[in-house]
C-alpha cells in the first residue's frame, strides 16, 4: 500500500477525506481523495477513490468533474453501481437525458431492487419520450426553416425570423445536432457568398458562436470554416456583425483553453496542450492581418481587442510570440496612421483606435516579468523609431510623435524612455512652434501627454509654455483647445495641494472658464468638447475649480451627454473629471508624528482646501447623481482598459457612498456595469465595484437591484470583500449584502455555499469588531433556511454549540440572529437537538433567554424550548427540571404585549401542554385547581 505526505498510507487519506466530507468540509475532502489517488498502487483503491472524489463534486455540484471521475472509476471497475449512479445524476443534471437514461439502464441491470434507479428512470424515460417527440417536431420545423431561410426568394422578415430561429435551435444540444446533421454549416457559407442582408450575416455569426461552446465542434468549424473567412465575416462597418464574429472567436478561444474571463477561470493545461495547434494559429492570424490595408477600422479594432482580451493569460503564451512574431511593431504602425495622411496604401482606423492600440501595447508590456525581455521590447521599439527618423520628411517625424503619445497613454514606461530620448522633446517643441497645423496639433498632443511626472512638467513649463500661449491664440480650434488642455495639465501640476500653484492666483479658474465655453458651446463638435473636458480633468484637482463646475448645471449636462455617447476618446476625460469633483481618489493618510518630522526636515506639507470638507464632496456627489451620471458611467464601462474601469468603479461607489442616489444607480442600469467591472480590471478597481454591489444589495431589496441571473453573479464579488486585506467597513458592508441576498431564495443560499462562503462568513462570527461580528450572525441565520447548512451543523462540530453559546452574548442583535439560526436548524433537524446539550450552561442559556428583558430574545427561547421539549420525554424532562418551567410558566401568565409577545406566550403555553399531555411529566397548565 502507498505511502503519501506525512507517511500516511492511501487507507489513512481516504478514511481522512471521508472524515471531511461527512463533516461538510468539501475542500479537504478534495484534498485528501488526490492525495490517496496520487501514491495509490491498486486499481480497486484507485477506483474507490474516483467515487468517492466524485461524490464531492456532485454535492459542489461541479458535473463536469463529477462524470470524470466516474468515468474513470467505471474503466477500473465497469458496472460500479456508486459511480453509475452518481454519473447519471450529474448527465441529468447538465440536461444530457439520454445519457442519463442509458446509464440508470445499465444500473437497474446491475441493482434491481435499488428504488432510488427505478424512481430515476421513471423519470428519465419520460423526458426522453419528449425529447425524441420533440425531435420528431423539430426535424419537421427545421426543414421547413432550411425552405425559408434559404430560398432569397421569401420576405424579407420571414427569413430574419428563421435565421434567429437558427440561433435558438444551436443553443441547444439536440437541435445544434440535428442542425449539423443537415449540413448546415456548409450551407450557410455557401449562402453567404452572395447574401447582403446584414441580419441573416449576423445571425448566423451568431449561430456558429453557438457551436463553438463544444470544443469538437469549434475544431470543426476552424477546419471547415477556416478562420480567413470568418475575419472576412468582421470586414465590415457594421458593428453588431463585427460584436458577433468578434464573439464567436473569443468562445472558440474559451472553448479550446477552457477558460472563462468573466468567471475568472484560468486556462486549462490538458486542453491547453491538446489544442495548441489551433490556438496558436488563431493568434498568428490575427497578427497577419491586423495590418491588412483592406480591412475596415471598426473590424481592426476588433482584431486589437481578441489580442489584448487574450494577451495576460500567461499559460497561453502569447505576448512572448506577439512580440517574436513582429506583433508591437504592426501595432505602432496601426497607432501611428492620422486621417489626414492621404494615400492608397493608408490603413483604415477609427477615432478609439489609438487607444486601443495602446492598451494592447500596455498588456504586451504587462507580460514580461524579467527585467531583461523588457529592455528587449525597448530596444525594438528604439530600432523602429531610430528607421523611421532615417528620413527626415515631416510625415516621418509626425508619425514618430503620435507613437510617443501612444505610449504615454498605455505603458507609461515605454512612452517616458522615448521622452527621455535626445531631441525627441526638442522635435515636439519644434514641431509645435511651426506654421503646419498637423505638426501643431500632434506635438500639443504629445505634450500634454508627456506632462506626467512633475520634474517633466517642470521642464516643460520651462520651455513650452510660451509656445502653448501662442498656440491658444492660433485661429484653428483644434489647435487652441490642445493648447488650452496642455496649459491646463501644467497648471494642475500640484495635485489636490492648496499651497502650490505653478501658474498666477486665479489662473485655474481663468483656463477651467476657457474649458467651459468650449464644453456647452453647441456649435463645437464632439472632439472639442472632449479635449474640453481632459482640460477640466486637471483643473478640477483644485477645489475653487470644482465647487464653480459644479455650479454650473449647463457644464455638468453637456459632460454627461458626451460620456453617453459611449466614445473611448471622451473617456478618461469626464471619468478623470467626475472622478475629481467626487474625491473617490484615495487618499494618502496623515500621520501626525510624520507631519511634524517634515516640518523639522523644512520639507513641503501638502494642504487640504476647505471645500473638500465630506460636506461639499456629498453635495457635489448628489447632484452629479441627479443630471444622470451614473448612465453615464453605463455607456463608458464597456472599455477595455483596467486604469479606467477602476476610474469608473470608483465613481459608481463614490455615487452609492449616500443612500439615496443608490436607487438612481440600480434605475440607469447601473448593477450590471458594475458587476462586469468586478468580473475584470485591476484588484483595486474589482474590489471598489464589489463594495458599489454591496452597498446597493443593503438598501435596495436584491430582487429588484439583481433580477434573474445577476443574483447570482454577485454573490463572488461580495465574497471577495471578506478577504482579510479589506477594510472593515468592506466586510461589514459585504456581510450586510450577503445576508439580504441569503434571504431571497434557496438558489442563492446554495450559490453561496458553492463559492465557498460558509468558511469566510463563520470566520468572521468570531471576529472582535461588534458590527462585522453581529453582520456575520445575521447572515448565518439567513443561511440556516438552507437544508445543506443544516446538514453542516448536523456533523461532528461544534458550530451549532457555538451558535448556542452566542445566545447568551452581551449583544442583543447577536442574540436574535443566533436564536434565530437555533430555531430554523432545531425545527430542520432532530439531530441538531442533543448538541445543545453539549453546551456547559444549557440551562443558564435557555434560562437567560426565557427570562430576558427583550421581547424579540424571549419569543425565540420560547420557539427553542418548544423545539426541543417536543423532541422526546428524555430531552423534555431535562429542561422541564430546570427554572426554565418557572420561567414559562410566568411567560405565560403575563397579558401585556408591552412585555410579552402574544406569540411567545402561545409556545410557552404549547411547551407546558406537550410536558402535561405527551410526557406526563408535569400538570396540565390549563387545568383548574380544586
């Protein structure tokens, strides 16, 4: 027999896990099973082992691995009637009936007598009678669909219809393998080649999106369909086709890595290494054509945006050959094309390109950990720079410029290098101080983003601002307003302090005047009032400036309209703004012992200004709330980059900070951009979306603010909030959100336990601050309605023991949530009873319920009492024994609702009855003395 960790035999390990699994605890039971698996020798231990690690998985109700291991078991041991069974239930469970069905066949074969199958196949055999039924029905409507759909010759919507039809029919299992039994792939390239109608195009992208959910199939579609011709499906301008091609390679992409962006769940290496081929081929593909001079920029965009989705999964491996394969350079000649460039050979980009480009620059940047492959990336990026500076025509040098601001605007280090570069920030000054308006508006471009750090400011400020000045007077708009934001971004160079001002007193508010004339002024056009808002972004880093914006209804409504429209370009800034006006910037704690060792040191102490007292950063919060911001918030959350989402998380929290605006954020759509910026983006930005999610489920009741679906998706955020590293307002809030959601239905409460929140909330039930801890215990009784938290309690532990002992703690709400917990868990289970007895002062404990000063505490040791005399004479005569039947007897006779409850009184009655009548054990309360 196998020896494991600690000397352990494979008997040891397998009795261990079946310890844990008796006793609710999944997780090591997981761990025990493996490790038995991994040093076991004997095929009969290994195919115990794969049973019982599959019953675990059943109970998480993880189907896929619950058939895994069964499967495997049965190849040890064919027949296994556990593992049939239990494989069965999980093929039923994932909707797959007729193998379900064949297995409780095989299994009524092997165990005759088992009821259990009988019930089971009763069941299944009926549900597969309707699906062949339904299969019958559904041949019949598909032909009639394939008539439709494919004859041009029918109306116009009859073939819409057919061809979302279509879309239905692939969702599910059957009807995607009946669909491709009729050859409907083939048919529908065929049709295709000539079909203009962009909603059949769409549909059916949307229907080979469907197949690729099945790793087979998607493999089938890459060989068949080949992926130049889905890429000629995105070739267009029409964005919900390209929303659908772009869907349905990313699901091709999930489906052959096993990965899930949305669920967090990482690559799978099996898969990984037995679809290799096919991966890698997508990605060098998309590296190919990136640069196609006939591709559309929308469709480029969409190219840009598979990379970057992809590019962080470091077991894909794909920024190390993105950058082998020439990728970065193909991005800095996509960043580098300005509409004004007219030739044939231009590459077609949209006004987001830029900044797309950019943040797939960023994450290529973000894939190398090694200090010696980043300096490789710079070298190439100096390489490709240095050839493009050969030659010495303006186009070259502007091209060069709107790579450095590309730069500055995704990998910051990349971009800062090539600043510090010899004659780069003297070219953009040049370039700036000419005639060209093209050359002006890319070196005042660049500026502005080069003015990052304050020592480049400075220098800047140095030999720029005159030349900014004279742009500002330039009679191009385009060109004052990029002059006017580099001016701004120099004049906010001292952040949020008071005391320091590059520029004259009243300069800020003259520039932020400026800004607003070019942000309400209807004649301006979009680019504008978008270079007028990143003015207004540095600017409002000062208070005097954000109290006179946000007195200005005009100014707030045309930001808010511009963020609606949903472009990238306007986003970071309005978000930058918002993010400003509400202080949801953190802030950096003053140390008192710290401040006056600066000030000994003679070194700067920053100075809060007055208006950014909480009273005017409520104020301004409200009345962003009130001219729509958080819809706002909605159009812009669909972007890509992780800085700006946190931006954007951060003011959805800053909104939901007052109760009152949390109603208009859940109104405007604001739960579900929420829950996708918790789902991706930077660890402090998931985290501030989450504590956004929890403040909403406290107020708002959760079947309103997470209808359907989504009350389930927020469970793993809110959970997240309980880690350790979170502040304790982020677990108390999390706590109070998790208990409103516990509270909604059984589907809920066992989402909880499925992402394993039960060990993190009773955690935090022996936690030392009152409220988390009182949070904790509201949260366990909600819990309690769950008939698997009873069976955990039921187990060899001591958490209903504990959960009996908190009766009697000092504070009263956590008494009336553990009271209530003890009454749900007693009134589920009989075995739960005798564990109360386990307790040293049970009596003291019921005793201090029955008799306590609040109404809510006595009624529940009334309900507990009534629970546990009801169980049997042995248990009833222990506690009839004791002063608890003084205490109900006096329960009982008190009349005032001020001091009893009328429903306390009527269990106090009911214990003393059940003692009299059942057990004989006492005289009938009810009987008249003599």
């Amino acid at each position: 027999m196998g020896k494991g960790e600690g000397d352990k035999t494979t008997q040891q390990l397998k009795e261990e896990g079946n310890e844990a699994y008796k006793n609710g605890d999944l997780d090591t039971a997981i761990v025990k099973y493996t490790e038995a698996l991994q040093i076991s020798k004997q095929e009969r231990d290994q195919a115990v082992l794969y049973k019982n690690r599959a019953a675990v998985h059943l109970k998480r109700e993880d189907y896929d691995k619950t058939i895994k291991d069964c499967t495997d078991c049965l190849e040890l041991t064919p027949k296994d009637p556990k593992a049939l069974f239990r494989r069965a239930q999980a093929y039923e469970a994932l909707n797959q009936q007729e193998k379900a069905y064949t297995d409780a066949r095989t299994l009524q074969v092997v165990d005759p007598k088992n009821s259990e199958v009988q019930h089971m196949l009763t069941r299944l055999h009926k549900r597969v009678q309707d699906i062949l039924e339904e299969k019958t029905k559904t041949s019949g409507k598909v032909q009639q669909l394939f008539e439709i759909l494919f004859d041009p010759s029918h109306p116009k919507d009859s073939r819409e219809t057919c061809a979302n039809n279509l879309v239905a029919l692939a969702k599910e299992r059957a009807g995607a393998e009946l669909l491709l039994k009729q050859d409907i792939i083939a048919r529908m390239v065929q049709l295709l080649k000539t079909e203009r109608n962009v909603e059949i195009r769409i549909s059916f992208a949307r229907t080979l999106a469907e197949f690729c959910q099945d790793i087979e199939r998607a493999k089938m579609i890459l060989r068949e369909v080949g992926i130049p011709w889905l890429l000629d499906l995105m070739n267009t301008n029409e964005v919900n086709l390209i929303n659908a091609t772009q869907y349905c390679f990313q699901t091709c992409i999930n489906t052959l890595t096993g990965m899930d962006i949305k669920l967090e769940k990482k690559p799978d290496k099996v898969l990984l290494a037995e679809n290799q081929k096919e991966i890698d081929s997508l990605m060098a593909t998309f590296v190919s054509v990136v640069t196609q001079r006939t591709m559309t920029g929308l469709c480029r965009d969409a190219v840009i945006e598979l990379l970057l989705k992809n590019l962080p999964w470091e077991q894909l491996s794909w920024g190390e050959k993105f950058i082998r394969m020439g990728g970065v350079e193909k991005l800095l000649d996509i960043c580098s094309e300005l509409p004004e460039f007219e030739f044939e050979s231009r590459l077609n980009v949209t006004d987001n390109t830029r900044l797309t480009t950019a943040i797939c620059i960023s994450r290529v940047y973000e894939t190398l950990y090694i200090d010696k492959d980043r300096q490789a990336l710079h070298a190439r990026i100096d390489e490709y720079i240095r050839l493009r500076l050969l030659t010495p025509d303006t186009e070259h040098q502007v091209r060069v410029v709107v790579i450095v601001t590309t730069l500055l605007l995704g990998p910051l280090d990349l971009g800062n290098q090539l600043i510090a570069k010899e004659g780069i920030l003297e070219m953009m000054l040049v370039m700036a101080n000419t005639e060209d308006v093209l050359q002006q508006r890319v070196a005042c471009e660049a500026l502005i983003a080069a003015a990052t750090k304050k020592d480049k400011c400075r220098s800047i400020i140095t030999q720029g601002t005159d030349i900014l000045k004279k742009l500002y007077q330039s009679k191009d708009d385009s060109i004052r307003v990029r002059a006017l934001v580099g001016l701004c971004k120099l004049g906010s160079m001292g952040g949020t302090d008071a005391s320091m001002r590059p520029f004259a007193d009243g300069a800020s508010i003259k520039l932020a005047e400026a800004c607003r004339r070019f942000l309400v002024n209807p004649s301006k056009d979009k680019d504008m009032r978008r270079w007028a808002c990143e003015g207004l972004s540095y600017l409002t880093l000062d208070a005097d400036v954000k109290e006179k914006l946000i007195a200005d209804t005009n100014a707030i409504k045309s930001m808010i309209e511009l963020a609606k429209s949903g472009d990238l370009n306007c986003l970071y800034g309005v978000v930058a703004t918002l993010v400003n006006l509400c202080n949801a910037y953190d802030k950096q704690e003053m140390v008192p012992e710290m401040v006056e060792l600066a000030k000994f040191a003679k070194q700067h102490i920053p100075e809060a200004h007055d208006l950014d007292d909480p009273d005017f950063i409520d104020k301004r919060i409200k009345v962003l709330a009130e001219e729509g911001a958080s819809s706002a918030l909605v159009a812009l959350s669909k972007t890509e980059s992780h800085n700006s989402r946190e931006l954007i998380a951060r003011l959805f929290n800053a909104l939901c900070s007052l109760q009152e605006n949390r109603g208009i954020v859940v109104q405007q759509g604001g739960t579900k951009a929420l829950l996708s910026l918790a789902a991706e983006g930077t660890d402090k930005g998931k985290l501030t979306a989450a504590n956004a999610l929890a403040r909403i489920a406290i107020t708002i009741n959760p079947e309103v603010a997470f209808p359907g679906q989504r009350s389930y998706e927020v469970v793993r955020p809110l959970l997240k909030l309980l880690h350790p590293d979170c502040a304790a307002i982020e677990n108390f809030e999390a706590l109070m959100g998790l208990t409103n959601i516990a509270g909604m239905s059984e589907s809920t409460r066992k989402r909880i336990i499925k992402e394993r929140g039960m060990p993190l909330i009773e955690n935090f039930m022996f936690e030392h601050h009152d409220m988390i801890r009182r949070a904790a215990f509201q949260c366990m009784a909600n819990m309690c309605a769950s008939p698997d938290i009873i069976k955990l309690l039921e187990g060899e532990n001591d958490k209903l023991k504990y959960l009996f002992l908190c009766a009697s703690d000092e504070d009263e709400e956590i008494i009336k949530a553990s009271g209530g917990a003890l009454c749900m868990a007693l009134s589920a289970s009989e075995k739960c009873i005798p564990k109360v007895f386990e307790a040293k002062d049970w009596q003291e404990i019921l005793q201090f319920m029955l008799s306590h000063g609040n109404k809510e505490i006595q009624y529940r040791g009334c309900v507990i009492v009534y629970l546990m005399v009801s169980h049997d004479k042995y248990t009833a005569e222990k506690i009839i024994d004791t002063h608890c039947k003084t205490a109900l007897e006096a329960i009982m006779r008190i009349d005032n609702p001020e001091l009893v409850l009328p429903k306390a009184r009527e269990y106090a009655h009911d214990t003393l009855k059940v003692c009299a009548k059942e057990w004989k054990l006492i005289k009938d309360p009810d009987a008249v003395d003599d």
